[in-house]
C-alpha cells in the first residue's frame, strides 16, 4: 500500500493532543476513511495514546475504518424526513442492493449510510449523492440513481 | 482592506455602502443557502447575472446572494427590490424572462408569484403572503441584507455599532446588566437566562476564561441555527465579542457539526475578513480589549450538543458528558470557566445592546421575552422558518402560518423539541409558544423543531422513532440511558408490532421516570419525554395495539395488511416492478394482487402506484 | 494539613475530609450506598448511577451521583428516600436483566431489592462498568484497554494488533471484573434464570428493612467495597 503522506495535516499540530479530531477529519477528507498504518503515526505524532485515537475514531459518525465505495450515499433520516417516508428509501436500498446502511457493496460502487438530520427538513426525504443534495427523493428515483451509480442497465425484470 | 481601528471607520464602510445603494436602481435578492442550492439556486444566480450582463442592465441593477429566506418549500425564489415582489419555484430557464420584462419594464410576472394553497389567489408582495403576516422576523429578516460573503454588507446594516458601543459606553458589568434586565433565555433548549449564565462566569474565579457558540443543532427537523450561521456569521460573531468582553474571555469557539459544511465554510470566511478587518484581535477598535475566534468542527455526533460533551470534543476527545455538580461556567473548556450558549442566542446580543434591554423585552410573555425561529416541518401546506414573538399560540403557527392541514388530513399533534421535546395534542394548540408553558404541559421549546403530525401518524410509532434515534445517538457511559433507552424500545417495539401486554405499559412509565431521573447528562435526562407525553396525551393509541392490536392510524406493519383495490388498478404494473419482494402479481392491464404472506409492508408500493389503488387496513 | 468540612448524611453529621466524594465519605462513616463501578482510589465515573442520592440544596433536591459529588460545607445528602430505593432498585433490575450470571451483579440486585425481573433475561458478559479500563489507565498506565464504540455497540478493546503488544500483565481487570465472581451454582441455565439471593449468605436480615446500614456483607465478593477492604 502507498504510503499516506500527513505532513500537510499534521503541519502545525503535532504535540498537541486535542487537534485529534480535526487531524482525523481531514485525514477522512483525505482518504475517504482512517487506514490503520496513518492512525498509528497520529498516535505518535500528536502524543495520545493508540487506545485514545481509536475511541475517537470509534465513537464520531463522521469516521470510517473500512474504505468507502466510488459512490457515498447518505440518506437523511431526521424527522421531517421519516415523516415523509425515508424508511422506504432505506428498505429501497436493503432490497435492491442487498446491504446495510454503515455497508458498501461487494463491488465497491457504493456505500450506503444513514444520518440523523442534515438540516434541509422542508425539502425532505434527502439523499445525498457524495456532496450533492438531492430532494423530495422517492424509492423510483432512488432505483434509478443506485442503477446508474453502479453501472447498470435497467434489470431485466423490466423487459 | 481598510482596518477598522476606531467606530467612525464603521460610519465610513456604512456611507460609501449607502452610496452604492443609492446608485442602484433594482436590486436582485436571491437566496443560496444549503437547501436553496438543493433545489437549484446556484444555477439561477448564475443565469440571472449571464442575463444582465447579456442585456447590459448591470450597472444599476445589483444581485444580492443571500442565506436562507425561510420559506424553504419555494425555493429557489428572487425577491425583486424595491416593490418587495417575490418569485416563487423559479429556475434557470426563467432568468431571461425575469430579466426582460420585471427588471428591464417593470412587469411583473403572474405564474411567479406564490400561489396561496388556502385562497387559491396569487399574491404578489412578500409582506401579503399570510407566511409572513403572522410571524415576527427580527433575526431572519436581517438576512435579505447581507451577502454572507460580504462584511461590509454587514457593516453597512449597523454590524459592530453594537460592540463599539459597548466598548465605548458600558464597563463588562454593565453589559450583563443589560442582557440580565432584557429577559434573553438560552435558545439552545434550556432556556436558561443567559445575564445570570455571563455573571457567573464573570465572577468565577481565573484569567483565563472562554465563550463557545454552541452550534451542534442535532436535533433532527431542527435547522434554524443552520440558517442563522449561513445567511449571517457576522451577527453570531459580534455577539460573541461583546459576550467575551462582559465576561473577561479573551478566546472563542464556534463549534459547528460537520454535517453543515456551508455553514463551517461561511464562518471561516467572516473570521477571516474580520481579522482583516481588525475586529479580531488585539486591541479592537483601539480598545483594551483583544480577542479571537477559531471553527472547531463536530464529528458526527448529536450527544455533542450537550455542554460539557461538547467541550471535550473540542479538547480532541470522545463527546461523553460528565456530572454537572461544578457547573461549566466555572469549571468548562480546560477546566476553565466557559460561557456557552447557542447560535440563536448570541446572535440575539447585539440588537439588546444597540436598543436596549427594554426594546427588547417588549416582545413576547412575562418570563420568555424576545422572537424565537422555529423549524415548522411535517403534515402542514406551508413548511419552512418561521420566526414568532414568544407567546404566539401553536394554533395561529400551525393554521395561520402553516396554512393547516396538507392533503386535508386532520390535524392530530404537534412535536416540539426534538427528540429532548414531546408531542401535545390538537386540544391544546390554544397553548402559547414559549419556554414555561410548553414545559408545564409535558413538552419543551427545545432548540425550535415543531413537526405537525396529522391523523395518519402513529404515535407509538413517533416514540418508536425517537428512541431508536436516542439509542442510536447515547454515549453509552450511564446505565439508565444506555440500558433503559434499549428496554423501552424493546417494550415500543412489542407494542408496535402486536405483542404489548398491559402490564407493560405500567413498566414504561416506570421505567422512563427512573432514566428521566438517574441518567447522567440531559440526553438520558430528556429520552423518556416522547414516551412519557405519548403516554400522557394518546394513551388510546397505545391501548388500541395492546388490546386489540389494532393501528388506529395503520402505519405500524406488523398490524396492517395492504392491497390492491381492483376497481382503481389500471394493471399499469409499475407497483410490480418496485416491489423489491416480488409479492405482487398480475397481468398488462389487468388488476394486479398482493400477496399478503411475501409482503413486507415497506410502502414502495404505494409511493410508486399513481392511481392511489393500494388500500392499508 | 487536612480540612474539614461539616455535612449531613441521612440527618447524621458528619466531619467530612475536603476533598472526598460523598460515596467515600458515606462508606467511610458506615452508610452504605449500593455501588459497583467505583474502585476505592481510582477516579470515578459516574456510570452505573447505583450511588445515586438527593442532594438537598435551597429547599429543592437534585438526583446525582453521590461518586463524582464533592463534599461541601453545610452539604444535605439522603440516601435512601423513597423515590432514590426505587429508582436504585430499577437500574439494579436493569443490570441483572443484561447480566444475571455473575454473583456480584445478582448481589447488588438483591441489595437494592430487587425481587422479580420484568425485562426478559440477556446474557452478555460484560455490563461496561468501566472498573477494567480505569484500573489499566490508572494504576498499570498501561492503555491497552478502552471503551470502544458508541451507545449500544459500546464494548471493550484494545488497539489493534495482540493485546499482549500493550498489557503489562497485572491482572488488574481480572481482579476487578464483576463479572469474574459466578454464582454459587455456577451459570445459569438458559430459560431458569432466577434471583435467589442465597449467596449474600452475611446479610441475615431483609435487605429493605434496613437500607443504608453497613454490615460488611459480602456485596461483590472481590469487589473491595473500602469498609471490607479495611478488615
């Protein structure tokens, strides 16, 4: 595996312990999750203990330990949301992909995860496609940008 | 960039900005906060300046890019200065339009105009626009001024008058005198009166002393601070100075969830240009006074909200609260005396002390003073922001600015608080909206999330919902939350799902008095609150799927069965094609019949079939 | 030089060291207030809300913790009002109902009074007191355990890679696990799981009869409560 380069996130925080979680932050932008070798060096560069890093890692949503497929989508499950339905985006995603939310295909196009509230209630149910914000989603439109996600040609249930 | 070292270099910024304004002839406000850019915003803005560049109408007609308006559902919107015209739901495609017959002639365009879905009439001032009429916009109104972007827009609305007065005029007791006398409570959800919060920390012992803009805004259907912090960092940063200065503190946090990436981005960029500015930093406005603001980001975690979670995330740590017997104003951040409040409050700061504690406290009831914004969301015609004077009943907020039910569905309840809050029922809408008497009945303001639940909610299920969110959002540290969040949603679960026995409901109201008591911090404390209002309010509901196992509102799966009502199937076929458990059968153009042993009851079905054919019993 | 401080505990007065917890203080003086992830010594958590009183304050009560609440001056603790035995008895019912088979955790159950179970039995193995990672933070500074994951996927680790890579081998988790003491008649059997209360064999009196009274029981046998520790 190449190694990871964190000069540029650790310039200026080395030694100093409560940069933590912005040091894992911006290693997640930059990686797209925490690779084992790099929480090591975090370890020992900013002085908290492996245990200490791991908990940290463990414990905020924003962090992945396991990479993330080509394609993140995050389905908005806050209130206003479920109200209008975004179980059966959810139950869209089980059926037709075979995955968990937290799960990413064998194939590794897509990741699925699930978050509490992105705060644009009105516009619900929200799906976000990697940093794009997709409204008023429904599981046909769903269906079909999963399709799309994964390369795939309508199935031949529709023929 | 000219520094602002002295109050009159504010009176210059705001003069040159006046003569601009004077200069422009039409001015162009189109919001682009993170869900105006959901529904397309950027591209207008961005074919709306093509437009009148191409028609060479740019010199006296400026583009305001502001944050979020409020009325969400209608984005993305142009409000059309002067006039006060408004644009609803247009795109793209429309700027030209626009451009060549309101902004060149003057016209205004009929099928733009918002189309009131209660009179059926178009109505062409924003301020007619019953959305509007009944609520007070204090805050939100501020946000049509100013460009994020732009702190000279700022500026040019009276930015920093308020921290230059105070800097000038009133000694740091002073100020929390008058933020004491204005009646200011915390809008985070607690509601604590935020003068006595600064004298605390004032008189706790130490040099060393900070102030944390608390903007975790976790609950979910809450985006209020979202919107306050996108369209107006300024406003949030301002408060926090003159916060800092009645206090003695001399650095300051603003603590964002990462899940707002815009709202991290604008404040970075006000912190910036107020440094350039010289309005952070040291000796501000040629005062004694020195002080900075850095963004801390969340990591994805809603218990971070809570006071003492949140100061040791932003310490580099795991968000677990601790005990609350030293309270955080003497012993916070670094052990430290902190001051932290939410983005609402602070941003609140600068009017009391530009107007008066007076001014202020006009507004609203006896023991909640001021304006709070809340986020309508739900079974209602008209969602959005709204922004109302303390004491506004729920019914005039749900009916006369909500417009009433959508799809004329009865009203049944209202969710207020997030998932700390709990749900009132329709008999008690007369019921005003401020800290005290949403509390007494068995609910709270909570950080302003109000979701309007209609006749087709369950509410076994609302609390479902809520204590799976908990489950799902607790720290794990305390027993009572950790354990008894788990054991409730397994006692909701067998409800929900045709195995309550009535002795169980006896032990979830036991169970939730005991983790409302002995949890650890205010997420354990506030959990049992959906169960325990539910309980309280729709004991029916609960009785029906215990002993007749019955879904009043046929929402919970387990006790409903679906199909397909022959008469309105045109046998199109769609319903069979979503159906991820293949449990749907049928020929072209013949009714199609569900099979109720492989049916799942997840609903793709029914969102998919445009006939409205398939029946829930 | 010590300092004092004068407070009242279940409307005895006491002399209080400054500086301690009121659960330190309470055990020191005789007053048992049911406890499990407390380790006499080892900074305390707060978790397992056993400890829970009322702290009398300006005519108003407030539940806390009394391991994490320091003692001050003119301070008014009750330790065994009725709504805190009952609030202590539902979280003890909640911890045997997660973890029956351990001897400690069925003790404290029967302690705090607990008679029936009305959540059907689980069987993890451990119930996160805490007692494991704080003994290997604190005494070992050894840092190989810690509480990994968030609500309820919260457990014990260690860093990835072999435990051994990192532990010291003091065998302070072992010593200090509630959930190493198993019952009399060993495990449980799936479908029986039942309290009989038999093993806290010193405490000949009904445990409710007299709440709040030390009688050097053998309340988690291994536990080191400080009264049973001093014998």
């Amino acid at each position: 595996m190449a190694k990871i380069n964190l000069d540029s996130i650790l310039e200026g925080r080395r030694s100093q312990p409560h940069m933590l979680v912005e040091v894992l932050l911006d290693l997640q932008d930059q990686e797209g999750y925490l690779p084992e070798e790099a929480l090591k060096t975090v370890s020992k560069e900013l002085g908290v203990p492996l245990i200490d890093v791991y908990r940290v890692a463990h414990f905020y949503k924003a962090f992945s330990l396991k990479p993330r497929g080509k394609n993140l989508i995050t389905i908005c499950t806050g209130t206003a949301c479920h109200v209008r339905g975004s179980d059966l985006l959810v139950n869209q995603v089980r059926g037709q992909l075979g995955i968990e939310p937290g799960e990413t295909t064998a194939d590794g196009q897509i990741t699925v995860e699930c978050v509490n509230c992105v705060g644009a209630c009105a516009l619900g149910p929200i799906v976000i496609h990697n940093d794009a914000y997709c409204k008023n989603m429904t599981p046909g439109k769903l269906r079909r940008k999963l399709d799309k996600a994964a390369g795939r040609k309508k199935e031949a249930k529709d023929a | 960039m000219p520094r602002v070292s002295h109050a009159k270099d504010l009176e210059i910024i705001r003069s040159q900005a006046d003569g601009r304004k004077s200069r422009t002839r039409l001015e162009l406000v189109i919001p682009n906060g993170t869900c105006c850019q959901a529904s397309g915003s950027a591209a207008l803005i961005d074919a709306v300046r093509a437009e009148l560049a191409r028609q060479g109408l740019q010199q006296d007609v400026s583009v305001r890019v502001t944050g979020c308006l409020g009325f969400c559902e209608q984005e993305p919107m142009i409000l059309v200065e002067p006039g006060n015209i408004l644009y609803c739901q247009v795109s793209a495609k429309d700027a030209a339009e626009i451009v060549s017959r309101t902004v060149k002639k003057g016209e205004v365009i009929d099928t733009f105009l918002f189309l009131d879905p209660v009179s059926g009439k178009r109505i062409e001032k924003e301020a007619d626009i019953p959305f509007y009429k009944a609520q007070s916009r204090q805050l939100i109104h501020m946000n049509r001024f100013v460009d994020p972007f732009s702190i000279e827009d700022y500026i040019a609305t009276g930015g920093y008058q308020a921290i230059a007065k105070a800097l000038k005029e009133f000694k740091p007791s002073a100020v929390i005198a008058e933020v004491k006398a204005s009646g200011l409570r915390g809008r985070g959800g607690a509601g604590f009166p935020t003068g006595r919060k600064w004298e605390e920390a004032h008189e706790a012992p130490g040099d060393e002393k900070y102030v944390i803009c608390n903007a975790d805004e976790g609950d979910p259907g809450a985006y209020m601070d979202r919107c306050v912090l996108e369209a107006n960092p300024h406003a949030v940063l301002e408060g926090m100075m003159i916060g800092a200065y009645a206090v003695g503190a001399s650095k300051g946090y603003i603590y964002v969830r990462r899940e707002y990436p815009l709202a991290v981005k604008h404040c970075r960029i006000a912190i910036q240009q107020a440094r350039e500015y010289g309005l952070l930093g040291e000796n501000i406005l040629g005062s004694n006074f020195s002080f900075d603001v850095e963004v801390a980001r969340g990591g994805g975690a809603f218990v971070c909200g809570e006071s003492t979670a949140l100061m040791t995330s932003i310490e580099g740590k795991v968000g677990e609260p601790r005990a609350k017997d030293v309270h955080t104003v003497r012993e916070g951040l670094w052990g430290r005396p902190t001051v932290l409040n939410n983005v609402e409050t602070w941003a609140n700061v600068p009017s009391i002390v530009l107007n008066g504690a007076k001014w202020f406290a006009s507004r609203g009831t006896e023991r909640s003073k001021g304006t709070k914004i809340l986020a309508l969301t739900g079974r209602v015609k008209n969602t959005g922001l709204v922004e109302i004077a303390m004491g506004t009943p729920i019914r005039t907020i749900v009916y006369d600015i909500g417009g009433g039910p959508k799809n004329g569905n009865r009203i049944k309840a209202v969710q207020t608080g997030g998932p700390s809050g709990g749900c009132l029922p329709e008999r008690l809408f007369d019921l005003p909206v401020d800290f005290d008497a949403l509390w007494d009945a068995g609910s709270m303001m909570g950080s302003g999330g109000m979701v309007v639940m209609d006749d087709k909610t369950c509410m076994v299920d609302v609390a479902r919902y809520f204590l799976k969110f908990l489950l799902d959002e607790s720290c794990g540290k305390c027993v009572p939350c950790r354990v008894g969040i788990d054991r409730m949603l397994e006692i909701v679960t067998d409800i929900a799902e045709g195995r309550g026995r009535p002795e169980q409901l006896d032990l979830l109201q036991e169970l939730a008095e005991t983790v409302a008591e002995a949890s650890l911090c205010g997420l354990g404390k506030s959990a049992p609150n959906p169960v325990l209002s539910t309980l309280r309010y729709f004991m029916e509901e609960y009785k029906a799927h215990v002993l007749e196992k019955r879904c009043p509102a046929a929402v919970c799966k387990a006790l409903v069965t679906y199909s397909i009502d022959a008469e309105k199937c045109t046998g199109c076929g769609v319903c069979l094609k979503a159906c991820p458990h293949d449990s749907i059968t049928g020929e072209k153009k013949k009714p199609h019949v569900i099979d109720a042993a492989l049916c799942q009851r997840c609903g793709i079905c029914i969102g998919e079939c445009k006939f409205d054919a398939i029946t829930v019993l | 030089m010590l300092q004092y401080v004068n407070v009242t505990i279940d409307g005895a007065p006491v002399r209080a060291e400054k500086g301690t917890s009121v659960l330190d203080t309470a055990i020191h003086f005789g007053i048992c207030i049911p406890h499990l992830c407390h380790i006499p010594g080892i900074h305390d958590m707060g978790a397992c809300r056993l400890c829970i009183v009322e702290h009398v304050k300006n005519g108003r009560s407030k539940v806390t913790a009394s391991c994490t609440l320091m003692v001050e001056e003119g301070m008014v603790i009750r330790t065994n009002t009725e709504k805190i035995l009952k609030m202590r008895k539902n979280i003890a019912e909640l911890l045997v109902a997660q973890a029956p088979n351990s001897k400690a955790i069925q003790d404290i159950a029967v302690r705090c009074g607990v008679k029936e179970v009305r959540y059907p039995f689980r069987n993890e193995d451990c119930v996160l007191c805490g007692r494991c990672v704080r003994i290997c933070k604190e005494r070992a500074q050894a840092h190989a355990l810690g509480f990994i994951g968030r609500g309820k996927d919260r457990h014990v680790d260690h860093p990835p890679g072999r435990l051994m890579d990192y532990c010291k081998n003091c065998n302070g988790c072992i010593m200090f696990c509630p959930m190493s003491v198993t019952p009399c008649g060993g495990p449980m059997k799936k479908g029986e799981e039942r309290l009989c209360g038999q093993c806290d064999s010193q405490l000949n009196a009904d445990a409710q009869k007299m709440p709040g009274v030390c009688v050097w029981c053998e309340l988690g046998k291994g536990f080191q409560c400080t009264r049973y520790l001093a014998v």
